[in-house]
C-alpha cells in the first residue's frame, strides 16, 4: 500500500477552484459578447484575437495581439472589443500585430466622430490631451450635453461609421470662451483587455 503525502500549498482549495471557475465563465461571457460583433459589422470579416503581451510603463499606448498577416491582419485595420473601439493596427508580423490604443497621447492619434442619434451634426475630431479624450472647438449653438453618445464617423479611411468610442462626461468653455470642449469617457475597459475583434472590410 502507498501513501502519497502533498505538500499544503500543492492541494487547491475550494475558493481557488471556485476562482478559477468564474474566471473561465467570465472568459466565457467575453468570447459570447464579441462573437456578438459580427451580426451588427456584416460588411466586414471579424478577425478575433488574443491579448498576449502588454508594458506596464506603457499601459495606454499599446498591447500584443496573436493574431497576424498570415491571419490577413494588416497595418491600419481597427480593432473593437465588446464595448466600442480601442485602437488600430499599428505594426504587424506573421504571427502577431501591435494595435495602436487610442488612448495615446500622441498628435497623430487622432479620430473623426460624431454625436449618435442627434438631429444635429458634430464632425470633430476626438484627441488625447493631458491624459483625457477630448473634441475640441465645438460650435457653442451645438447643444452637445452630458451623455451623449460619440461614435466614428467614417470621414477617414482608417475607421468604419458607427463604432462606438463611449459618451460625453464633461462640457466646458475653451479658454477664450469661444467655443466649448467635450471630455470622452471610454465604453471600452481599455485598463483589462483580454479579446479583441479585428474589422478587415470584406472585398
């Protein structure tokens, strides 16, 4: 007869098992709500993928996908989750890409966009500064109020019309009192990004 002796730290508990069991519904529950995507993008081919690699020191710029050419990914596609965009493809390799976050405060990084639902018209640009996502000089006959919603606009190539970026949490006048300023709050959880969907337009 043999006796197999475990050392404490080796046997899980309940509450480890119960962890990661509701870690891999959660997971589970993400997948579900992405593949939900594709009913609403029909025009275009959903490349899912899998975040593998983000800095710490760069938290907000960018993130590792494992997903890339081989996988028809290419430089410029954008890239959703769930909840509304993220960023755009950046650098791609055979096996995986970089997606450029819209959250970094770069002059470059720069998005077209509009107010969803409204009978009025903002074509503005959405931008980082000082760590926030702003539209800047916006007409002050505009009535652009709290909660709105702000999606693309599709007046660039770079991003489809429609997708969504997140609402509009502040209004204020810019410093000469001129026209006004509308600070963005992401819908997307950009802070724990594990999947992402790729938006590649259908040929």
């Amino acid at each position: 007869m043999y006796i197999l002796f475990y050392p404490a730290r080796l046997i899980p508990t309940a509450s480890f098992i119960e962890d990661v069991n509701n870690e891999i519904e959660k997971e589970n529950e993400e997948l579900k709500s992405l593949l939900n995507i594709k009913e609403s993008l029909s025009e275009y081919d959903i490349i899912y993928a899998t975040v593998v690699e983000r800095n710490n020191f760069y938290w907000l710029n960018t993130l590792v996908i494992n997903k890339g050419s081989m996988d028809g990914v290419e430089e410029g596609l954008a890239v959703v989750d769930n909840s509304g965009l993220i960023g755009a493809i950046s650098d791609v390799s055979n096996a995986a890409s970089t997606v450029k976050l819209i959250t970094l405060d770069d002059k470059y990084n720069s998005i077209s966009v509009k107010v969803k639902g409204n009978d009025y018209e903002l074509n503005k640009i959405l931008k980082v500064k000082d760590g926030n996502l702003i539209i800047e000089g916006i007409n002050k006959n505009i009535n652009i109020q709290i909660g709105d919603k702000i999606v693309t606009n599709g007046l660039s190539n770079k991003f489809p019309s429609g997708i969504t970026i997140g609402e509009v949490s502040m209004v204020n006048e810019d410093l000469y009192s001129i026209s006004n300023i509308a600070t963005v709050s992401l819908s997307a959880n950009i802070n724990n990004l594990r999947f992402v969907a790729i938006l590649k337009r259908k040929i």
